[in-house]
C-alpha cells in the first residue's frame, strides 16, 4: 500500500468542513485542525453567544492552524440565510448578529435593491468577526407547497423572480468579502421529503430542470459565483439511478462543471443528513462526493464521522479509487477562494472593533425592522384588513409548538420535558409575540391551541367580549391542517360576539400556504414569512394600524 505523504495528508484535510461542539474551541476541533489538517470549519447556533466571543472563537481557530503549518488560512463558514435559518443571528438577546428576514419575506417586499442591501448588511457583521463563507443564498424553487425543508427559505415559485434574489444576494455578500454558495444543486423546492431524514426522489427531467430548478443556479454561474452547494436529492430521470447528487458524477462533474461550466468551488450539503448516511455512511459519502467532482466535503455534527471520512479518502487515494492529482486540481480552486475571501494570516488575526461593530448592528437594526415592516402582506383570498382596536382586551391563539425541520429547529428534547412528552409550549417567539400584543392593549389571553382542542365556555366567552382577535398559524398547510380546523372554530364563535368577524385577523407565521388553501377564509389575513421575533412585532404593528401592509405573496396555489 503506498504511504501518504505529509503533503498530501495536508492537502487533504484542504477538503473538508466540518463543525464543533461549544462555544469555546473543542479538542476535537484542535486535533482535526492540527493533525488532520482540516482546511475548513463551519460555525452552528450551538457555537455561537455574543460578537465577542464568535470573534475570539474563530480568531483562536485561525490561531491554530497558523500554527499547525496551514498554508492559508481556514475558510469560516455558517448557514445565514436569514429568516428561520441564521445560525449568527439572536434576536432574543442581540447579543450576537442582527435578525433579519429571509428569502421569501425579502421577496414579498418586491425589491432585490432591498435583498442586497440587507445581504451586505449580513456580510458586514459576519466579516467583522471573521466568518468569511455564508451558505446563502437559497436557489431552490418551491414549487411543492408540501415541502416540509424549503418552504420560506426560498424566494418564490417563479424560476426568474428566484434568480433575480439570488444573483442580488450573491453579489452583495461578494461586495463584503464573505464567499456565498447557492443551494442546494440542482434544486431541492420539488419534494415533499426532508433530505435530513430520508433521500427524496424528484421524478423531472432534464428539460424539465432546465427550464425550472436550474434558471437560479445558471444566473449565478454566469456572475462566477464563489461557491455551490450540492443537495442530497436523487434525479433518477436525469441520471438513470437513485444516487444521490450530491455523490453523483452525472451532476456535479457532467452538469454543473461541464455543461453549465461552473469554475468555482463544489461543496457537499451536509452528509449526516440521512439521505446520505442511512445509504453510504457519511464517511462512504465523502469518498465518493470527492470522486463526483466535489471540491469540499461537509460534515457538522460527529467526531467520530470526521476522522472517518478523512481516513476513508486516505484509503481511497491508497488504492487507487482517488486520484491525488484530481485533488490537487481542485485544491487549486479551493485556495483560489481562500485568497479571495480569507485573505492572509494578518486579515484574520486582527483585533475586533467592537465599537464599529456596535454602530453597524445599530444601523442593520433599523434596516431589517423595515424590511419586516414591509414584508407583511395580506392574503388575498381573505376579507379586506381592516386595523384591530387596541380599546379592549385580546386573545392570541398560538399554536403548540412542533418540529419543522432540523435545518431550522434545535434538538427535539428542546420540546419535552424530562419523560420526554411533548410539552404543550409556545416558544421564545409566540410569547413574544403576546408580549408585542400587551403593548398595545389593556390585556391580553395567549391561548397554545392543539389538535383536536375543544373550546371552553370560558374560552368563547373571552372571544365575544374580546376587541381584537388575532390566530396564529404555523405551516398548517397538509400535515398542519389541524390548525386551520381550530381557525375555524374560532371564527364561528367570534361571529357571535360583538364586532364579528371584522375584530379577528389570521397571521400565517411561516409558509402562506396554509391560509392561500382555504377558500373560504371569512376573516382578513396576513402572512409573516416567518415566526421569529422581529417578524411577529412587525406583524402586531400591522395589526393595530402602525403601519401599512404592502408585501405581496410571492407564491401561489395550484396551477
């Protein structure tokens, strides 16, 4: 068996990221870092508390491989896309990155000026604490209203609306010298499977994806985009088997290197996602995402699968089955991005303003809070909005807090007590959102609705004596339709009561979908995009008349 040589051990570890546990630098991050030469180190919201200390993490990071011989420095990435998923934002504390609005709010706004003015807003703040690589942006199409892993992440339905964000997103990162990488190649909006849990099939062909999931990506190829991210879906129409794309040479080398003439560098989605792993393993997945034409392969959460994954490519390139000159190829496209991007060991050992940083977040501040402001819209198979009385007490309907996605959700213990049953909680956000509400009248019942919750005579009481009425969905679309059966209970007794109808609002709080399907939908309504903070304010200011509701749904039901 031929020996590696230090060399190329340490060209390598050049293509992988992968992620840590803590706020603080791990052991195990040290020993990828020092003795496996890892090139590349992705941040998650389990690693992240405060500017100050995101900073010193990864200055501690670049530290450490200046020291353990790196050529270059580590390319830092982290997936803010904005909206439900900003591994760098916390809008709780604000201790961290600026909250702001993600695809589908910012196109709802209709200006992708405003799109790339807030994406080098994010590119600041990310730059400022040395994070040079955003998994942004979203190039998916959500042409599937069932899909439980886009849904809002993406800018719309429409091929060319979609390119036109994304290619506005991309630039501006650029312009702040944060690498973007769209995804997830070819396409993940068709599907109604998550790729965290199971391999989605997308039964399109090759015309088809052309002429659809392919418009965003081509756009931003054309513009030499720094990087793209490959997904784990399978386009058995399109490359005759079931392989994943993400490992499959028919798209990553054939499609987008060959045909499309992508030049910049390939990295994998996640490959602990379950599309991957249940199949090949993330350590099999790496190997043969690196034999696709892959330039990165990422793994985020296991030790274990790190060392694996790297000692399997050893293997690989031992026997034959990897060719080092291939690497070194695409090493060359790797360290192009890092000379670009991360720049020299004096970039990214610098101090941190903290007191420019602090003036930027000020004004990023007041730049987001806008964009949420205009990004309310109303939905159009609904009753006119007319503004609630702030006068009386209200009621606030939330509904109990389920998992979405692990894209967007934290570890699903978060939502169980200690023998392990599903708490009937409101989350951080709906009791923010009641908290925006009590602001702003006498008082206020947060009721947390389930399925199958019947209404109690106290309960309907409240509602007729109520002013304001405001129910809250969150993806209630399909698996959800729960919640629009409980809207319906609510409406037929506040019919009843004085005002009527004309005192409640329906607020989708994440994809509109499930408020567009409801034909009949007797009360106004509007849609947020999403269920953070700062979108469920500027949801309230709407709702009592402290601003104009301007977005415009950017997607639609059916044909």
């Amino acid at each position: 068996m031929v020996v590696l040589t230090e060399e190329q051990k340490r060209e390598i570890g050049q293509h992988f990221v992968f992620g840590f546990h803590g706020q603080e630098i791990s052991e195990d991050i040290k020993t990828l870092i020092k003795d496996y030469h890892l090139g590349n180190v992705i941040l998650m919201k389990r690693n992240v508390q405060s500017v100050a200390q995101v900073h010193r993490l990864v200055h501690e990071l670049q530290s450490l491989a200046k020291e353990a011989g790196h050529n270059q420095p580590l390319m830092i990435g982290i997936d803010q896309e904005n909206g439900l998923v900003s591994a760098f934002s916390t809008a709780a504390t604000g201790e961290a990155g600026t909250q702001y609005p993600g695809a589908m709010a910012l196109a709802a706004i209709g200006s992708p000026e405003i799109a790339a003015k807030i994406s080098a807003a994010t590119g600041r703040e990310l730059r400022a604490v040395g994070i040079n690589w955003a998994y942004s942006p979203v190039g998916d199409i959500n042409t599937d209203p069932r899909n439980p892993v886009i849904g809002v992440r993406s800018f719309g339905d429409d091929p060319a609306t979609v390119a036109r964000y994304v290619k506005a997103v991309s630039a501006a990162l650029t312009s702040e010298k944060v690498a973007p990488s769209a995804k997830h190649f070819p396409g993940h909006g068709n599907t109604h499977v998550d790729s965290h849990l199971s391999l989605p099939r997308i039964l399109v062909d090759k015309a088809g994806l052309k002429a659809t999931e392919l418009v965003p990506f081509e756009a931003v190829v054309q513009d030499g985009i720094a990087s793209i991210m490959t997904g784990h879906m399978a386009l058995p129409l399109v490359t005759g088997d079931d392989t994943p794309c993400s490992l499959s040479r028919a798209i990553t080398t054939d499609l987008l290197r060959k045909e499309l003439g992508y030049s910049g560098v390939i990295v994998t989605d996640c490959l602990e996602m379950e599309a991957v792993a249940e199949t090949y393993g993330s350590e099999g997945g790496a190997v043969l995402s690196l034999q696709a034409g892959a330039d990165i392969a990422m793994i985020c959460h296991t030790y274990k699968r790190h060392v694996g994954a790297i000692e399997a490519t050893y293997a690989a390139v031992q026997d034959g089955g990897l060719a080092m000159a291939d690497l070194v190829a695409s090493g060359r496209r790797i360290a192009a991005m890092k000379q670009k991007f991360a720049g020299s060991w004096d970039d990214v050992l610098g101090p941190l303003n903290a007191s420019s940083v602090a003036q930027i977040k000020t004004e990023n501040q007041l730049l987001s809070s806008r964009a949420y402001l205009a990004s309310i819209s109303h939905i159009p198979n609904s009753r006119p909005f007319v503004r609630l009385s702030t006068s009386g007490p209200a009621v606030l309907f939330t509904p109990r807090m389920e998992r979405i996605n692990p894209a967007v959700d934290g570890s699903e213990d978060t939502l169980r007590d200690a023998a392990g049953r599903l708490r009937n909680t409101a989350g951080p956000s709906y009791l923010a959102f009641a908290n925006s509400i009590s602001r702003r009248v006498p008082a206020v019942e947060h009721i947390v609705y389930a399925a199958g919750d019947e209404l109690s005579t106290a309960v309907q009481e409240n509602l007729k004596a109520a002013t304001s009425v405001v129910f809250a969905t969150r993806n209630g679309f399909d698996k959800g339709s729960w919640q629009v059966e409980t809207l319906r209970k609510v409406i037929e007794v506040v019919k009843t009561g004085e005002g009527g109808v004309q005192k409640m609002v329906a607020v989708s709080t994440c994809a509109p979908y499930d408020l567009l399907a409801v034909s009949d939908l007797q009360v106004p309504a509007i849609a947020t995009y999403e269920f953070t903070i700062p979108a469920l304010e500027a949801a309230t200011a709407a709702i009592y008349g402290e601003a104009e509701i301007t977005g415009i749904i950017p997607v639609k039901m059916g044909p």
